[in-house]
C-alpha cells in the first residue's frame, strides 16, 4: 500500500487502540479525516449502520468496545 499512497494520505488503525481507548483513538481518526469530534460518535449502537465482518457487537446494545478474544 505504501507504494500506491502518501503516508500522509494513510492513517494506520489497530483494533487494540480502538478497545484500550475509543475516545483517543476515535479523536485521531477524525483530525485525520479533518472531521469535527463529537462525542456521540462512540455511541454506535444508537445509530443505523451496515453489517461489516468482525465480532458481533453491531448486534449488541451495549457501548463498551470490547476484544474478539472476551466471550460474550
């Protein structure tokens, strides 16, 4: 990929980050993207979304990001 894009233009996301602290992690994607923080952006399950591959949170009203490793 590295070969194709400017790494300006690539931000690397780790879903570890993501589940040690949204809140940091979720404020760097967005000043990457140059897009305003709110805050209600961690609040996922209260918003429609499409079906991804991954764990099955997206079916969870729960708001904690949690590992693919913690059993449900």
């Amino acid at each position: 990929m590295k070969k194709y894009v400017n790494d300006n233009q690539l931000l690397r996301v780790k879903y570890e980050h993501i589940v040690q602290d949204p809140t940091a992690e979720l404020k760097r994607i967005c000043r990457f993207l140059n897009v305003e923080f709110e805050k209600d952006m961690l609040n996922f399950a209260n918003h429609v979304y499409y079906i991804t591959n991954g764990n099955d949170m997206r079916f969870s009203k729960s708001f904690k990001i949690r590992p693919d490793t913690v059993a449900v």
